[in-house]
C-alpha cells in the first residue's frame, strides 16, 4: 500500500537519480524546489479544473439542469476548451491604466494564495514545506490578495472597477477577523501552529475538531466563503450592480489569473478546514477498513468540503452590504471570541492548565 | 553566500522605502511601502525567525499598508504631480528623523549581534512536530538565542518575566482607543 511517505521518497530517490546520470547532483538543492512549484502547480490547475467542471456540474444540478455534456465524458472536457479560450484571446487593455501596477495586480493574486498550498499536508510526510508557523503562514500570506485586489481596482481606471476593489477590500478585512478568531481554540488546545501537528493531535486524541468545535468550523467556513468573495458574499463582483468589480477592465491571461487565484482562495480554505477540523489525512473511523492511503482520504474531505462551500452559493441569496458589514461584525465576531472563552474555561475546568 | 541574499533582501527593502518616500503618486507610494515590508519579513526569514516575519506580513502589509491605500484612496489630489512634498513642519521633522536614527544606532551598537557572524543558517527551520515544541535555540558571542512560538509567549506571558501586565494593559489600551474611534466617528451620538 502506497502511503504519501513512500510516494515523495520513489519520486526523489528517481529525481536524485536522474540528475546522477546528468551529472547535476550538487544543483538538486536549486533544482528539487523548483520541480516541487511546478508539480504543485500543475496540480492545482488541473484541480481547479475540475472544481469549474463541478461547479457547473452542481449548479445545474440544483437549478434541474444538466450542465456541460458537449466536450468529452461527461462534458468533462469543457473547462480545458475554456481554459484554452481564456489564454488564446486577445488581451484588452484601458488605455489610461496605470501600467505597471495594472500589470502586477493579476500576478500577485494568483501567487498570493497559490503560496498558501505549500504548507498543506496532503499526507503524513507529502508537504511542500512543513513550516513550524504554518497556520499563521497560511493567514498572512492569502492576505496579500487585498492588496493585489485593491491595486487591480484601482489601476484600471475604471469606476466600477474601483468600487468592486473597495467593497472586495473592506469585505476581506471584515471577515479576516472571524476566521483568525475561529481558528485560535484549536491553537490553544493543540499548542502548535504547525499544520501536520494539529492532524497528529487529532490522532493522538482520537477525535477530530469539528466534534467539539462545531462553531469554529461554522465561523470558519462562512468567512472563508467571504474572504473567497465566493457568493452569498459577492457583491464586490455582484453582476448585476458592478458589472465584474476589480476585475471588470482585465480580459485573457490576465483574467485567468484573478480566476484561477479565487478557485485556489476556495482550494486552500477548504484544505485548511480539512487539516483543522476534519482530521487532514486521518481516515474515516467507520470506513476504516478500507485503507484507503492518507491522500486519498484527504481529497475525498477536500472535495466534500468543496462541495459544501458550492452548495453555499447556489442556496443562499446575495447579501446587502450592510447585512454582510452586520453579519461579520455583529454576529461572527462575537460569537468567536464567546467561543474561545468557552473553549478556554473549559479547557481549565477539565485539565487545570493550558496547552504543553 | 549567505551574505549576498542578506544584501538582495536589504537592497530590495531600502529602495523601495526610498521609493515610498520620494515618488509622487501616493498610491504608488503605498505600493512601494508594502514592498519595504515585505523586504523586512525577508530579513527576519533570514534571522531565522518565522514567526516575526510571518506576523509582519500579516499585519504591515495585510493590514497597515490596507489602511493606508483605503486613507489615500479618501483624499483629494491624491494624484496630483505639483502638490508639494513639503509642509511647514519640514525642520521639526528633521530634528526627529535625526535623532531616532541616533536612537536606532545605539541599539544596534549595544546589541549582542553587532559584529558577530551571521547568527543562523538561512534554512527555514523546519521541524517535525514532535520538536516543534521546543524552540530552536543558538548562541551568539555568549549570549543564548531562542526562537519559536512558545518560547516568545513565555517570554511574553510568564508571570516571573513581568511582561504579562503591561501586554494586558496595552490590549485595553487598544480596544478603548477602537471603541473610541466608532464613538466618535458615530454620526448620531450617543
């Protein structure tokens, strides 16, 4: 049985084999992190690729449609026909942009949250980098797309343009809060800020966090749709009022970019929630018996939470921006720090001390 | 080796505040300022310690340089080429940039790591879990360095450090100061 552990070794015990028989070994330092970007990223565009496919496949489903069944299986094929379509077309410009921060705006937002994926165990051992800070990583990181966000809105020149980048901007600031918030009981329980170390105290424990933490993983899920701008929370995009908001003025590559960086937002919320709350890698108690390797069970919770994140927005009406302002600052602040109070008096109730 | 990606990173982050300062498009400042805070984050990777660079990009540049580009964005003749760079207070500000870079000179020079070696390897620390626990620590001309999450709580918290008031006053100290703001930027007061 093939674990996430031996996968990573076959695969650099080749990759260091090659460059033996090359005669580059003393580069492998330079050349395996550069291999290891590359593969995560064509990882992640085929998975977002299929996350469109589903999405259009879940939404039509909901709306008693049948969705994309034209190109390929299953009309599996149509997003790489889209995709091929995006990159191929012509790249439309505003002529008053401001250039170079125009330029920019689209690259950051993707690498911003595509820097994200690398602190996420896929499996026990099949990280990227299994950073000692890794949850905070993850927050500052993704933070960076206010600001790409922002610049994007701004440079266009471009009114609409300008308003969806504000009201994208004060929605992420909103709702960063929460999903801080939420995450500091499972900090204060596990002691560790590292990714893989809060998955091996579930497994020491015997339970995963979404049983006693139930609310955190509300509050976490529903600031993470927000800070994805996905909808219910997506009037910094809402057609209808703005057109397409910050990236109204960008079209082709460009447009890609900002697209690919919101699926790879969903992508890393959702993964994050898997490790914190739902056991990462760790398999189902009652399916046990499957043994099924670690990363298997670990995409089949991504892609389930994925799931519940599309069902999210193809259930719930758009938001006024005074109800989501509401929403974020009156309800979902409060009851986190509530629940961290909870969390931390029960927490001494019941072992007399804190985390270590 | 080391030294020269010491040097890229100080490089990028003095330009750019340099930049931040001298270029007349305030958003491009912002921009340039977010640069500069970024490059600081580099320098802590490189001293080893992720955490402050992590929370230096989280709040200096996630948060600070935000509030300034939505500051900017609120101000007329943002854009404006012939506004000046200068206001009345242009000695006293002199007097003060002087004397903090006096200030900030003495401390390097009082800090155990001027003149040392490079106190840590540039590999970001990377540690099992089992280890995360116990931060990693490394010594420079006498004195032990430690670094790590726990360890700078302790530091913080622990009721034999003495910190632990002063962080709990200062948390007060900024709620009041927020629940000040919305007091007083109210339209109908309360």
């Amino acid at each position: 049985m093939f674990t996430g552990e031996n996968i990573i070794q076959i695969v650099s015990g080749f990759l260091h084999w090659a460059y033996a028989q090359v005669g580059i070994s003393a580069l492998a330092g330079a050349i395996d992190p550069v291999i290891t970007a590359i593969v995560m990223f064509g990882f992640i565009s085929v998975f977002v690729m299929f996350l469109v496919w589903m999405e259009r496949k879940v939404s039509a489903h909901m709306q008693s449609r049948i969705g994309p069944n034209r190109v390929g299986p299953f009309g599996l094929l149509q997003t790489v026909a889209d995709a091929i379509k995006l990159t191929t077309k012509e790249d439309v410009k505003p002529v008053n942009r401001d250039k170079i921060p125009y330029f920019i705006a689209p690259i950051v937002a993707f690498v911003a949250t595509f820097m994200g994926m690398v602190v996420i165990p896929f499996d026990k051992g099949m990280v990227v980098q299994d950073l000692n800070v890794g949850i905070l990583y993850i927050i500052a990181i993704t933070g960076f797309t206010v600001i790409a966000i922002l610049t994007a809105g701004w440079s266009s020149n471009n009114k609409f343009a300008l308003l969806g980048g504000f009201r994208s901007a004060a929605q992420i600031i909103s709702y960063e809060v929460p999903l801080v918030l939420s995450v500091v009981p499972i900090i204060m329980i596990t002691g560790t800020l590292s990714l893989s170390g809060i998955v091996e105290y579930q497994q020491q424990a015997g339970y995963w966090f979404i049983f006693p933490q139930i609310v955190a993983f509300i509050i976490f899920i529903t600031s993470a749709t927000a800070e994805a701008n996905r909808a219910p929370f997506d009037i910094p995009e809402a057609e209808s009022e703005l057109i397409g908001g910050f990236h109204t003025e960008y079209s082709g590559v460009k447009f890609a970019m900002f697209f690919l960086g919101e699926y790879i937002a969903v992508v890393v919320s959702s993964a994050v929630a898997v490790t914190l709350f739902l056991g990462g890698w760790l398999p189902v108690a009652f399916l046990g018996f499957l043994h099924l390797p670690g990363f298997i069970w670990f995409l089949i919770k991504l892609v389930s939470v994925i799931y519940l994140v599309m069902a999210f927005r193809w259930t719930f009406p758009r938001l006024r921006v005074d109800q989501l302002m509401d929403f974020g600052w009156k309800v979902l602040i409060p009851l986190s720090i509530l629940n961290i109070l909870i969390t931390a008096s029960v927490w001494l109730l019941l072992y007399g001390k804190g985390a270590q | 080796m080391e030294n020269a990606i010491f040097y890229i990173i100080a490089g990028i982050t003095v330009a750019a505040a340099l930049m931040a300062l001298t270029v007349r498009n305030l958003f491009h400042c912002a921009l340039f300022l977010a640069i500069a805070m970024f490059g600081i984050s580099g320098v802590f990777l490189y001293l080893n310690s992720d955490f402050l660079a992590s929370v230096q990009v989280l709040i200096y540049v996630g948060a600070v340089t935000v509030i300034i580009i939505f500051g900017i964005s609120l101000t007329r003749n943002m854009m404006d080429e012939r506004s000046k760079a200068m206001n009345h207070q242009f000695l006293l500000s002199v007097v003060v940039a002087v004397f903090l870079t006096g200030i900030i000179v003495a401390a390097i020079q009082e800090s155990p790591f001027f003149g040392s070696e490079h106190p840590a390897s540039l590999v970001f620390t990377t540690v099992s879990s089992d280890q995360a626990q116990q931060p990693n620590s490394y010594e420079v001309s006498g004195h032990l360095f430690q670094n790590g999450v726990s360890y700078l709580a302790g530091a913080l918290l622990k009721p034999e450090n003495g910190f632990a008031f002063a962080f709990e006053f200062v948390s007060i100290l900024l709620l009041s100061a927020l629940v000040g703001a919305i007091v007083i930027a109210r339209k109908d007061p309360l």
